[in-house]
C-alpha cells in the first residue's frame, strides 16, 4: 500500500503579500493589466514549486484567485448580472473587478468605461473569516461558458512542468451559496453541469487525469433538493472525462456519509480535525476502490501536530489501503511561512506550523508509513516534545484568571433596568437628534499613518514624536466630523493596527506575529493574534485615547472596543481547551475596559462583535449551545454599565434572519450592520422579528471605492422605514472606514449627513 500527500490550495498572496500589492497598484493605475497577470503567474509558479519541493505529491492547480474563487465560478459560467454590461455574459479583467468592487462611475479607476455600479454581495464562506462573492442568478437569465481559468492554470503549470490536480467549486456548493432574483437557483442545474461537462472534457483533452471538486455543502445539513442536485450532478459528472477527488471540509460527514460514499467518484476527502470522530465510519462505508484522502493536518489554526500520535491512528489504515494524506482544508486560511518570522516568541514559536510546515509535517507522516519510522526518528521526536512542553508550560494556565470566570454570577449578565426606561435615561444624556449620524469607529489609514507607525515600530520615530503624530490625526478627525455635523463621534482609531490586534497586544495570553497574513478578501490581508493562554488585561487599554478626543469636542465620543466573541474568532485561538472557556476569559478583560471608560465619563461605548454570525456551527442541532454562550459572552462584558450609558454593537456580512432572537438576547442599545449592498433587505427579519432596539442599517458600502450620493443614501433608508419606525433607525456607514481614502470617505459622509437632514425634514412634513 502506498501513502502519498496532497494539498488542498496553497495561500494566494504570497509569501510577503505580494498579491496584494499588485492588486493595489494595479487598481491605483500604478500598473497596467500585463503586470498584474504576471504578477499572478510569478506567484502561481512560485507556489507549485515550493509545494513540490515540500513533498506534496499532488499539487492544486486554480487554487489561485485574482480576488475570490466563488467569484471566479460565477465568472466561468456567465453568471454576470446585467448591471455590468458584460456582452453575452463575457467578462473582461475589469468587469471581474466591478462584481467584485463596484465601480465609480465613468472611469474605474484603471482605464475602463463603466455606468456606476455596487458591487455583488460579499458574505462569509462558512465559519471562516474569508469573504466570498455571493453568486446572483435572475429569472431568464442565460448562462455561458467564458474561457475557463481552470483550463489555462492546468496548461500553465504543465508547461513548466508541474502535473496538478485542478480545483474546481462543486456545482452543488455554488448553487447553495447563490442567491436567486424571482428565481429559485437550482432552476438552473441542468444548465450548470452542462457548462460543467464541457469544463471537465477541456480538463481530460488538456491531460488532466483527476479534477479536485470542491463540495463541503456535504458537512452541512442537506434538504432534498440538495441531495437530488448531488446525485444527479455527480451520475452526469463522474462521465465526463478526469477522476474526480470529491473533496469535504469544516466538519463531518455524519448523516451524508453513506450518500456522499455512494456517489459515483474515484475519490473522496474527509476533514478528519474537524471531525476526527468520523475516521470508523468513512472507513466503514468507502469501498477499497474508493481512494481516500484523510484531513489529518489541521488547514483553519496554527498549531504543530503531534506527529507520533496521528502516526499510532493511521498506520493500521495505512497498511491496508493505499491513502492521502492532507491538510483538513485549503491552506488559504493559515499563513505561508513560520520560518519569516523573526521575532515571534521562541517558546511559543515551536508549537506551531504555518502552510509550509504544514505540508512539511505531512511528508514526515509519508515517509514514515513508507519507510519507516526510523528514517524519520529525529523529526518525530523533535514533534513529541513540543507537544509535551506546550502542555506543561507555565505560561498558559493563570489560577486567577480561571477562578474569575469560575465565580462568575448571574446579574453580571443583566442590564440595570429595561430597554424603555435606557431609551428615557440615554435620550436625556445623549440629546441625539432623528435620525443620529455616526461612523463605524475607524477613519482612513493613510500612507502617513501607516509610515510613521512602521517608522515608530522600526525604532527610527521615537514615542513622543508617535504620540504627537497621533494626536494631531486624531484632532483632525475630530474637527473634521464637528464641521461636517456627524452627530456621535468616533477618535478615528490611528493608533490602532486592527481591530483585533490591537487588543490582544495589551492582553495577556497573546502572541504576534510580523509575517502571518492571511487574506481575508481580495488585496485585503489580516494578521491573527495567536492566543495560545490564559487571558487577562493588566491594565487600560483605550481610555487614555478616548479622554483626549473627548476634551476636544462637546459631542458625545464614543469609546470603540472590539467584542470578546470576534477577538475570538478572529484570532487562532488554543485548541486545549473549549473555545468558550478562552470567550469568557476575554469578556471579562473587555469588561473591565468597559467599566474604566464609564468612569472616566464615556456615554456611548461600541463593542463589535463583527463576528458573531461567523462563528456559528455548520449544524443547526449545534446552533444554540454556541449562540447561549456567545451572547453570554458578549453580555458579561457589556452588561455592567448604567441605564444611561448607551451600549453599541456593530456586525458585518451575515446572514443573520436565523439568529435574531440570539441578537435581541444581547440586550444592545444600538446595533450597526451592513445592509447597503443588499437594498436593507436584511431589515425583513428585525422587521418581523420586532427587534426592540435602534438600529443603523449601513448606507455606504466601504468594501468598494464608489462614493454614493445624498439620494442613493435617502432611497436605502426610505427601504428601511419600509421595515422599521423612524425612532429605531440611525444613519452610519456599512462598516469601519480604515481601508478607505479621505477623497472617497469625505464627500460620501457628507452626502449621508445631508441624507439624514433631508429624512429629519420628511419627518417634518409628515407631522
């Protein structure tokens, strides 16, 4: 029997990011469209080789993606919407950009004609925090082959020499995650996997003997119409030319087992790090003949696998059948190299793997099921120690830290009084007109403030001469917002790295990393705390910047925290103990933040849980264990304020129609969301839900570089009072506005200032 290793998909922004760069530059007008596909080729050959030398015996192919690999499905098959004036469904690089961004009118920015345009819906891609483009099909709409990427990325890599396994999105999984205009998605299967057969027929011409086929819509909880759509693709499919790898990850398989085994492939993969309790029964329900691909090396966190231990599981497999060994999922969702960081604790530094060590690890297994342990003893035991000394370092575990989470009592939970008697003692404080104006927390980082932080960092800007930078940013900001008439305001945030980051900094049981990007979409990249211990907060960590932009204006300032439910899931977060132990260990350190900035005068405190939604499980029966302690969570850090003191929440891309009654137990005062590139249909559900609160549907969608007008903004909030009454509603932008540029954020925040006058005026008449 014969053990050989595969990835899934390597990181598509390269070791230093240099997507993203070529991104930028080429969006800029910095670069023309050659320089940028040859970017792109440059990282693409860089990743087969690095991969190959690696020992990876079955490289990816069209795991690459110049912005999404949802949005490079829904461009391989026509799926354009009319709004983009692409010809019969062709789409040039540009209109690629546009579905992906939007555009600004007559003139994208890179030398093409467009009409101004939103940009397609952007949403989470399961329970990552990796944004994809959400598909759109309408009634009528004629899908059409475009020159499949997938074809030319094949060719390209055999060319230089490279044999891949291209990766393909599932038919199933693309139509799940489309959202259809007066028409149901699947209407359009039969037309689908027919565009599909004659991919998979170029793929075999082109030499391809198996095609990796992306579904893990199969770890999710399937209707009927989902199972007749994988049994009827996969019948048509399997006859179409290459093998096909059917390829599952973030979670099990559990009631899909038998059926996805049944299906008509050559081949199929299981997250078994996800779901390691799944490996009896895949084993008891594949046929020899099927080959399977184990996920035994974790694709979603950072942690170094205990080699010896997975060797002692899969040996027995091994010597009966021949196998694959994979990471659990794409390698997209970890950074590329540990061996680039050159500061990152050492001690915490060997507990993990990074997407190279990973495939690394991988070999290791390989080579020892194939040869023998002993022609790998030193790098297994190199691997046992560290597991051993994670397990036993004092670094981790903090007595008071658990005893305080372990005393914890009810009424730390509970607001003082209920919703009508903080709307009187809020109003009478704050003083807000109709429809107050507010922004998300974060102004635009400028090259200025990126330089003079990366020059503070470097040592070369000395700590007096940062603060007073800052400073001055921060009074800018704050006359900027009292000119322009924002009602509430925010400090801006330039001190401040990220979201995240920046609070686990001054957090104990954090570490960080230099070079661990990881793209969160398009030529946006993030870096994840690493949070491997006990977490605490030795001291204030907003307070003093929030006094200071305070004692510049009379305006209420709001303090901007970052929620313990998203420092959670935005972070690789220790796997020894459960998730929500560590979320309570950080709502308490957000909650004694919350307490300082009250008592140094703060009325209005925002704590974002961004990532709420995100972190929901894949199966419904798991929904509301983890929903009961995410709002737990959340509620210890916010609930100990006073009636008067106005607590803010903010939430981006979700769905969110089916955890509403878990938003409204949040017991918020304000909650912001995203709702500008869905035309406020989001709205529907708090509608229908009759969520008690205020809340700000966003009118300015800062995912694009489009500026909206006064009226754009009007009509969406005229939609949102189609839903909800006027006392309910702020007026704010869809999210932070930190990747922005001041040319693009100053005229759109007056236009949504102005629009708030003119529905105050409406309101007027209407009296």
């Amino acid at each position: 029997m014969t053990v050989t290793v595969a990835t899934l998909g390597f990181p598509r922004i390269g070791p230093r990011r240099e997507l993203k760069f070529a991104l930028e530059h080429y969006w800029s007008g910095k670069s023309g469209e050659a320089d940028l596909l040859e970017s792109a080729a440059a990282l693409r050959t860089a990743a087969w080789a690095r991969q190959r030398s690696l020992g990876a015996d079955w490289l990816p192919s069209n795991d690459f993606s110049l912005y999404d690999h949802v949005l490079d499905t829904s461009v391989m098959l026509g799926a354009i919407p009319e709004r983009y004036d692409a010809a019969h469904g062709e789409a040039d690089l540009a209109t690629y950009f546009a579905m992906a961004r939007g555009t600004t009118g007559a003139d994208d920015g890179c030398g093409h004609a467009h009409a101004s345009q939103t940009a397609c819906e952007m949403t989470k891609w399961f329970d990552t925090n990796y944004h994809y483009m959400v598909p759109e099909l309408h009634a009528g709409q004629k899908l059409a082959l475009n020159t499949p990427k997938i074809v030319d990325e094949y060719r390209e890599a055999k060319a230089q020499g490279f044999e891949t396994r291209p990766v393909l999105l599932g038919p199933v999984t693309w139509l799940s995650l489309a959202k259809g205009r007066d028409v149901d998605p699947f209407d359009f299967l039969d037309e689908v996997l027919g565009l599909y057969t004659v991919i998979l027929g170029q793929l075999a011409n082109a030499g391809a003997a198996w095609v990796q086929i992306d579904e893990p819509v199969l770890v999710l909880d399937l209707d009927e119409k989902q199972r007749k759509a994988l049994t009827r693709a996969y019948a048509r499919l399997s006859r179409s030319g290459p093998k096909l790898m059917l390829t599952t990850y973030f979670g099990g398989l559990e009631d899909n087992l038998s059926f996805a085994a049944s299906l008509p492939v050559a081949g199929l993969h299981v997250d078994l790090v996800r779901a390691p309790q799944q490996l009896d029964a895949v084993l008891a329900s594949a046929p020899k003949s099927l080959l399977l691909s184990l996920g035994v090396i974790d694709g979603r966190n950072i942690w170094r696998a205990d080699l010896a231990a997975l060797l002692d599981r899969i040996a027995p497999i091994a010597a009966t059948r021949d196998l694959i060994l994979a990471p659990s999922c794409s390698l997209l969702h970890v950074p590329v190299d540990l061996a680039l960081e050159r500061k990152l604790d050492a001690e915490v530094t060997q507990w993990l793997a990074f997407a190279v060590q990973k495939i690394e690890e991988l070999s290791i297994l390989k080579r020892a099921l194939n040869d023998g342990r002993a022609s790998v003893a030193s790098a297994l035991s190199a691997s046992t120690n560290a597991a051993a000394a994670r397990k036993v370092s004092p670094r981790i575990h903090d007595p008071k830290v658990a005893a305080r989470v372990a005393d914890a009592t009810p009424d730390q939970r509970e607001r003082r009084s209920g919703h009508p008697a903080r709307i009187a003692a809020q109003a009478a404080v704050l003083n807000l007109p109709a429809f107050p104006t507010t922004t998300i927390g974060s102004f635009p980082q400028t090259a200025e403030v990126r330089h003079a932080r990366a020059e503070h960092v470097r040592g070369n800007l000395g700590d007096a001469d940062y603060q007073t930078f800052l400073r001055e940013e921060t009074a800018r900001a704050v006359r900027w917002q009292e000119e322009i008439g924002l009602d509430m305001l925010v400090h801006g945030e330039f001190e401040r790295n990220d979201m995240v980051q920046y609070f686990g900094e001054q957090l104990a049981g954090f570490a960080f990393t230099v070079s661990g990007w990881v793209q969160s979409y398009g030529s946006r990249c993030v870096r994840p705390p690493i949070l491997f211990g006990d977490v605490s907060r030795p001291e204030p960590m907003t307070v003093a910047w929030w006094r200071y932009a305070q004692g510049l204006t009379d305006k209420p300032m709001k303090g901007m925290l970052t929620g313990p439910v998203t420092i959670l899931n935005w972070s690789f977060v220790r796997d020894d103990q459960p998730r929500e132990a560590s979320c309570r260990q950080i709502a308490f350190a957000i909650r004694d933040e919350v307490s300082d900035l009250e008592t140094a005068g703060c009325k209005a405190i925002q704590i974002d849980e961004a990532a709420l939604r995100e972190g929901l499980p894949l199966r419904k029966r798991d929904w509301q264990h983890y929903l009961d302690w995410a709002v737990d969570c959340f509620r210890l850090s916010a609930a100990g304020v006073a009636d008067a003191t106005q607590i803010h929440t903010h939430m981006c891309y979700s769905e969110f129609n089916d955890i509403l009654p878990a938003i409204g137990a949040m017991d918020t005062d304000v909650i912001s969301i995203e709702t500008a590139r869905s035309q406020m249909e989001l709205l529907d559900g708090f509608a229908r839900y009759r969520y008690p609160s205020a809340i700000g549907p966003g009118v300015y969608d800062i995912h694009a570089p489009r500026v909206p007008g006064e009226q754009e903004m009007v009509a969406l909030m005229r939609l949102a009072q189609l839903h909800l009454h006027p006392d309910q509603l702020w007026v704010n932008p869809d999210c932070g506005l930190k990747t922005r540029k001041w040319e693009e954020v100053k005229p759109a925040i007056a236009a949504m200032v102005a629009a708030a006058r003119t529905l105050r005026a409406d309101l007027l008449v209407a009296a």
